[in-house]
C-alpha cells in the first residue's frame, strides 16, 4: 500500500517569503530588516489558524541560516544542507517547541540553559515555540530575562492564536506581528493554481464555496479542497461542494428568506421541510440565513451604503434581495438578526434540531410583522378606556329608604386641530408627548412645502418609517388624510432645532450672556 501521499496543506507550504500568501506587509517588514540587518531577538507571530505563523518562522529560520550566501538573506535557496534540514525539521539549531506539551517551568529552564551554547551548524540558534499562551506562569516568568537580553546567537520566534493570554510583560519584549485573514480572492487564485498542479477540474462556483468556507485560513481551504478532491475523483462541482459542505445554495436560501418575510408561515415550513429532505445541515441553514440577513441589512436602500461589490450572491440574487428590502424595514432585519444569534446556542443545545429549526422560522415570520415600540404605544393608548369622573361625595346621613340614583353617561369625541405649519406639526407633537417623533422631526427634518394637508420635506436620515407614522398621527389629530412626499434633493432649509437656535443667537440678552464666556455656544434646545 502506498502510503507516501501527502496532503495539500503539507504539500504546498510556503517554503520562502515569496510564496508566502496574503500577508504582504509581514513580508515587507522582514525582508527590509534581513537586508538592512534589523533582526530582532524575539518576534511574536498572532493571528488565526491556517495563516502562515509557523511557517513564516521555518522562512525566517531558513533565512538566517542558509548557507548560499555569507550572511541572512532575504532570499534563503531551499536547497542547501540548512534550508532542507530547516524544511524538515530535522536542524540541530532549529527547536520547534509544542508550548501546549512543554508547559512547565522545567521545560523552560532546560531549553535556556541550551541556549547558551553557540549553534553547531547554522550562525543562529533559532527557538520556535508554537501556541506560546499555553506556557504556566512560572514558564513565563523563567523566559523573561533571558528573552530581554538573549546571547547574539539566539533568536526567539513566538506563535499563538491567543495574543490575550500572552502576558504584557512577554509582548514588551517582542516584535509584534498580526497576521490577517487571507483575502477571499486570493485564496481562489491560490486554490486555482493548486488544482492545475494537481492536474484537478475546479469549477469557479465551487472555488467560490471553498474559499468563503475556509474563513480566511489557508490551510482549512486545503484541507477542504483535499476532501473535495477526494470525495469526486478530480472534478470538484459545486454541487459535490454543497454535498460535502451540507450546506444550501444561496438562491435557495434568497427564496426562503423571501418566503418568511412575506408572512405565510405554512410555506415558510414547506419549504425548510423541502430543504431537510434534501439532506441541509440545519446548523449550516442557520448560519445561512444569518449570512442573508447582514447582507440584506449593508444593501438596504435606508442606510445609503452603495453598492456593495463583495456579497457572496449572483447579480440576480442581489436584485433579488433588493426587491425585498423594497417592502421590509431596517428594524425588521435587525429584530430578525436577534431572533437568528439568540437561536444558534439553542440549536447546539437541542436534541431535535428540526423541531427547534421549525419554532425558529415561526417565531420569525411573527416577528417581522411586530410593530415598532411608538405603534405599541400609540394602541395602547388608544385602546385604553377613559378615566371615570370621582363620584360627589356628600355628607353622611341617617340610614333612609333607597332612592334611586340616575347616572348619566357623557360620551365625548376626540376633538380635532388645526396644523398649518411646520411649527403648529412641531407644538402638536410636543403637546401629544410623541417625544420620539418630535426629537426626529425636529432634528432631521427640512420643509420643503407646507399646507393643504400636504408636507413636501427632505430627510436627513432617511427613515424609512417616519412618513407612514406622521401621517397617520396627523390623520388622528387632524381628522384629514395627509399627503407626505419625500424629495431627494435637500433645499438646504433649516430645522425646527436650527431656527429656534438661530432665534436664541439673535437675542441680545442671551447674545451679551454668551460673551462674558470664552468660546461659549449654544449646543442644544430644550422646550419646556
């Protein structure tokens, strides 16, 4: 049995700071300090997993001691007895340390004592110390004096995915580097050229999947891109991707998203029923929807994000989903969002996922028909019964035969008002205690036209929900349909709050107060 294969990720690591993916400003950095003979004596690696820290310390290590030229380079040869050696992990002066296996203070002990020994084939002695947070505190404590002021032939390389666990007193002594995530389009271009080595058929769509799967870790994109190669023989679909993944096609779940939202929960159930049959993870499903629901969010038309180029969906499924932001709030998606984070521990805690999956979906097409916190309270003050009026009290008297009482019951109709202008609309909300609307109103809002219970205005902030909650407050107080229009171009008019602050400027008592104090200005206006 041939057993010499060996994985991709093993297979294709970086083996010099050129072919060192995605982290363009580590490389820059190092290669400048080998030139210019800038070497630290201790550098500290951090970043996720996958993302090149142990193997930028084999390049660095490898770049100290090749033997192709007289000193460090920035360009090691790969071919001579220390590089190979270093590639290996076979150098004598070259000690890769598992700190999560060596965490005691023994350990490190035994390791600075070697290290005062000069290297006996490389011009440096090179510590590399994996997953360094894992050390004890007396581990630590050992390594702090001799990591201030190392031999010159010493240098230390420090890894670790926990930066916070590391002590401030070991980052003080280190050159920091941090490590970022692989950009989503050069791991494509990184997985595309690994498959044409491999002699591999890799479909754009499935290069797609693979690298947004891989989170921005290379090796985890490998280690996928291997098991896909695997499970298909050489020709790695999208379809075999989503197989493997467990996960659904985007545009189903666009269409299922669109289904929930537009109310009808029996076919929100038919279709998640369709989409378990199928074999979806229904924890992938849910990390899916949440994927959907952020997305929808940074492209909806209120927040005047742009146009937003990196979405993981095809132009039809972002026009799609612009169609349903047309009929759905910010605060719908934004309740939906809660409703989806608070359900991801749940369904790790469940021991039927589908029945959990079901109450999810029902409890968020109910959601999304809630209204907002002002709607609440507008009904419940209108649905409220009227105070009854105290009964007269008379003095008391003698017990008398009973008479009988009369009582009559008055029944009053809202009475109606009479808003003509910007500032009659301002005082009405004021006196109806609509705080929340009149804060935006008058903050946010400039009149454009005004009368014949018409309001052409522009607003600032573009709230998708003020036209429909004003004009149905002008509707209760006015008894009259209003018709709101809202304009895309600003008149540049002032606001309710900038003409009353402008009013207050102009009066001389208040002017003559603001002078006696230096740099004085009037931040606000308060009505009372």
């Amino acid at each position: 049995m041939d057993s010499s294969y060996t994985v991709l990720a093993r297979k294709y690591r970086s083996q010099d700071f050129q072919s060192l993916i995605g982290q363009d400003v580590l490389v820059k950095t190092l290669t400048t300090a080998i030139k210019t003979g800038r070497i630290a004596h201790a550098y500290i690696f951090t970043g996720i997993r996958g993302t090149g820290k142990t193997s930028t310390a084999r390049i660095l290590a490898k770049a100290l001691n090749c033997l192709a030229n007289d000193g460090p380079t920035d360009a090691p040869c790969g071919v001579c007895e220390n590089c190979r050696a270093i590639a290996a992990g076979q150098h004598i002066d070259v000690m890769e340390i598992d700190a999560a296996s060596h965490t005691g203070v023994d350990n490190m002990r035994d390791i600075l004592d070697a290290a005062q020994y000069r290297p006996t084939n490389g011009r440096y002695k090179v510590y590399i110390i994996d997953e360094v947070h894992m050390l004890s505190t007396s581990a630590f404590n050992a390594l702090l004096k001799t990591l201030e002021e190392p031999p010159a032939h010493v240098i230390f390389i420090l890894a670790t995915t926990e930066i916070r666990k590391v002590p401030v007193t070991i980052l003080s002594r280190c050159q920091r580097f941090d490590l970022v995530r692989v950009p989503l389009d050069t791991l494509k271009k990184h997985f595309a050229w690994i498959a044409s080595q491999e002699n591999v058929k890799l479909s754009d769509a499935a290069n797609e999947l693979l690298a947004r799967a891989a989170d921005g870790s290379v090796r985890d994109g490998l280690s996928l891109l291997d098991q896909a190669i695997a499970q298909t023989g050489g020709d790695v679909t999208e379809s075999a991707v989503l197989d493997m993944l467990k996960r659904t096609d985007r545009g189903v779940v666009v269409d299922l998203m669109r289904t929930m939202l537009s109310g009808d929960t029996a076919a929100a159930l038919a279709r998640v029923d369709e989409i378990y049959n199928n074999g979806a993870d229904l924890s992938m499903l849910l990390l899916d929807m949440m994927e959907w629901t952020h997305w929808a969010t940074r492209m909806h038309p209120a927040l005047r994000a742009g146009e937003i180029h990196n979405t993981p969906y095809t132009a039809d499924q972002r026009e799609r989903i612009m169609e349903i932001n047309k009929n759905t709030s910010l605060n719908t998606l934004s309740r939906i969002w809660q409703v989806l984070v608070a359900a991801v521990p749940e369904m790790q805690a469940a021991s039927n996922q589908k029945q959990c999956f079901d109450m999810l979906i029902i409890r968020c097409v109910h959601i999304a028909d809630m209204p907002n916190v002002t709607e609440i309270l507008k009904q419940a003050q209108s649905s409220s019964p009227a105070p009854r009026a105290p009964l007269p009290q008379s003095a008391p008297s003698k017990p008398a035969a009973t008479q009988p009482v009369q009582t009559t019951q008055t029944h009053t109709t809202p009475q109606t008002i009479t808003i003509t202008s910007a500032d009659d609309l301002a005082r009405a909300l004021q006196d109806s205690r609509e705080i929340l609307m009149y804060s935006y109103y008058s903050s946010n809002i400039e009149i454009v036209e005004f009368g014949n219970n018409t309001i052409k205005y522009f607003d600032r902030k573009n709230d998708m929900d003020f036209a429909h909650k004003l004009a149905t407050f002008l509707a209760d107080k006015t008894g009259n349909t209003w018709t709101l229009t809202r304009v895309e171009q600003s008149p540049h008019a002032q606001t309710i709050t900038e003409q009353k602050k402008q009013e207050l400027e102009s009066d001389p008592m208040i002017a003559s107060a603001m002078n006696l104090f230096a740099d004085a200005q009037i931040v606000g206006v308060k009505q009372q």
